[in-house]
C-alpha cells in the first residue's frame, strides 16, 4: 500500500517517526486549504506561502502534542490562522476597535441576523463586497462566516473581548450590506 493512500492518523503516526515521504503527504493533502486560509487573512501570495510552510513546520514539530480531540485539519488550520493573524499583526496593519462604551445589554437578535435578505446574491459577488469592506470588517466576517468560528473563539483568536466582537461584527454585517445593495 502507497502513502496516498493511506488514512490520516497511519500517515501522522509515520509523521511522529519522522518520516518525510509521510511528511510530504500530509503536506500535498492540505497545503491548498491552509495557503488560502492564510491568503484571506494576509492578502499577500508570498506571504500565506511562507506562513503555511512555517504552520506545517510547526505541526510537524509539535505532533506529539496533537491530542486527536478535533480532526488534524481543524488542528493545523488553528495553527495557519494564529500565524497569519500574528504575521499580520506584525505588519501594523491590525486596526483595533475600542470597547468603551459598549453595552453588554444589547439585543442578541440584532447581532445574530443572518444574510438571509441576500440568499439570491451569488457567493461571488458577496465575497467581492467583503473583499471592499475595511480590513478589520472582512478578517472578522472571513472567521466568522467562511472559517466557522463562533464569538468565544473569534474573542480567542483576536483577543478582544465579546463585547468588542459583537459590536465588529455587527458593524461589519452592516457595511456588508451598504455595499450588496449598492451592487444590486
């Protein structure tokens, strides 16, 4: 049996065993998921490229701790997004909104509006909105809705508190909309 076809877990135990054949399969079975990952977080082609190589560096370095608690793609994926969130950061191009005078005691209902009013608009031309939308909009509406996270991980990932993620993301949801309807 060839290393393509074996299952995830056979080539991670060969992993631990530094076996780079089982390293350069792992690596062909999830470097494009993980190079655009990090692409819509950075926006620069070189720069995903080189934080994917590090994030699979790291993985392979850090096997021993991966726990199996969640899929190994959601594992490393975790691993991509803090580097490129980190990276970004380092760019000075993370812009922060402060939290002052933000109730906690908002409706839930006006924060948890989905983009059903918009069912009818191609995935194309919304991500082509989000793409518009200022920076810290399109990072937290990308984790959110494309990536999956919910406002406790978001909060995790971002380091901001719910409040602040909240109000981000309702903030970005309503520019998001200002844009589809300009486009419609």
């Amino acid at each position: 049996m060839t290393l393509t076809t074996q299952n995830i877990n056979t080539l991670l135990v060969l992993c631990k065993q530094g076996n780079q054949l089982a390293q350069m399969e792992v690596y062909k079975r999830y470097q494009q998921a993980m190079f655009n990952i990090s692409l819509r977080i950075v926006k620069d082609k070189a720069e995903a490229e080189d934080i994917m190589q590090e994030s699979f560096i790291t993985a392979f370095n850090k096997l021993d701790t991966f726990k199996g608690e969640a899929s190994f793609g959601a594992w490393l994926k975790r691993i991509v997004i803090n580097n490129s969130l980190t990276q970004y950061r380092k760019l000075n191009r993370y812009i922060m909104v402060s939290d002052e005078g933000i109730s906690e005691e908002t409706e839930e209902d006006q924060y948890e509006t989905d983009f059903e009013d918009y069912s009818g608009i191609k995935a194309k031309k919304l991500l082509e909105c989000m793409g518009e939308l200022h920076e810290s909009y399109h990072r937290i509406l990308n984790l959110h809705f494309i990536e999956g996270y919910d406002y406790e991980e978001l909060c995790e990932i971002l380091n901001i508190s719910y409040a602040n993620c909240r109000t981000l993301i309702s903030r970005a949801k309503e520019s998001l909309r200002k844009k589809l309807t300009q486009a419609i």
